[in-house]
C-alpha cells in the first residue's frame, strides 16, 4: 500500500510540469527576431481547461536593442515570429505577423490561443492590434497583448435515433402486411395489358381485309 503512494506521488510530480493543481495548461511563450533562427523567452501563457475561456499572460517589456531589431526587420518587409512551447520540451506552435504592421500598432497584438474539447492547444493566431487611434500614445517597448482563448465548437449531428425509429417502424409494417403498394392499375400489370392491345390492333386492322 505504501509502494502504491509513493508511485502515485511521484507520477503526480511529472506530470505537474505542464498543467497545475488547477489543470491550467501552462506554455512558454517565446518569440524570434531574425525569421526563426533564434528565439528568446517573452514570457508565459496559462489556459484553463475548463471551457472558462480564462487565460494568464506574464511577459517582459520589449529591451531597447530589442526593439532595434524589430525596427530592422521591418525594414527588410520580414516577419515576427512567435510560439509556445510546452514547459518540459513538448510540442510548440508558431505563428506570425509583420513586423511592421506591429511597430505600427503601437506593439499592440491579438493572440488568439485554440482549445480542442479535451482542454489542449492546438494551434495559435497571431496578430496586430489597430482597432482605435489610442495606440500612438503606448510605449513603443511594452507589449500590449490581448490574448482570446477559442474552444472547438462541435458540428452538427445527425439525428440517427429518429432515422432508426423509422427504419423500425417501416420494418414492422412489411412485417404485418400493412405496407401499401401505391402503383396505379396500369403501372402493376403493364406487362399484360400492352400485348393485349397489340393483339386488338392487329386484329382489328386485318379484319376489313378478310371480309372483300
């Protein structure tokens, strides 16, 4: 009993590094100034689990040599690059935006972080702020991120009880003979009809003959 305790507790430890005792999913949040080949840590991302919605962003102001460099790669029309990255080295999804486009918001972005039904992410969407004229007045090296948690919507399903209950109901009536054939007269006995009135013709036709 005391070996199974023990084996629980330290299954617990590992895997606490990627969600906490309140089953928030918590991701490193890092980013790239020179198109990816190298990244530094911005910050961190909590998502809870629940379909809450509810999201933490902790991130440092953007240094000033930073920034420089940000201005650079506008410059050359090149791209901001962004991802999170599992703490404990799990998967990581990237995403971008012009970097100019951000200088000119103002460092204002969206980061819209996409949730499947079991809690995880699954992709992310990076872009840039400029819905009003109050980002000419935000400092030039602080973030200012506004982070959206979407939860997978569920599609439509196909009522198959009902499909079911019909394909039952039809079943029991062929079952009863109360199943009612809806053809016409002509449609169920076509067959013999058509060669009666050939008959009728022919002999109509060669009876005028007969009787010169």
């Amino acid at each position: 009993m005391m070996m199974l305790i023990l084996l629980m507790y330290f299954v617990s430890l590992s895997a606490g590094s990627d969600v906490d005792s309140d089953g928030d999913v918590r991701l490193r949040l890092d980013h790239s100034l020179d198109l990816g080949l190298t990244w530094q840590t911005r910050g961190s991302v909590s998502v809870a689990r629940s379909r809450s919605q509810n999201s933490i962003l902790n991130q440092e102001d953007l240094s000033s040599d930073s920034y420089e460099k940000m201005k650079d790669l506008c410059s050359a029309n090149g791209i901001y690059l962004v991802k999170l990255v599992g703490e404990g080295g799990g998967g990581e999804l990237q995403s971008y935006v012009s970097a100019c486009s951000l200088i000119e918001s103002g460092m204002a972005e969206s980061l819209v972080v996409h949730v499947d039904w079991r809690g995880n992410v699954v992709a992310i969407n990076l872009s840039a702020r400029t819905e009003d004229d109050s980002y000419k007045a935000r400092e030039p090296e602080k973030f200012d991120t506004k982070v959206t948690v979407q939860n997978m919507e569920s599609g439509p399903t196909p009522d198959t009880a009902a499909f079911i209950q019909k394909m039952e109901e039809e079943k029991a009536r062929k079952m009863n003979g109360e199943t009612k054939d809806n053809k016409s007269f002509f449609a169920k006995y076509w067959m013999y009809i058509v060669p009666v009135c050939i008959f009728m013709v022919i002999n109509s036709a060669a009876g005028p003959e007969n009787g010169r």
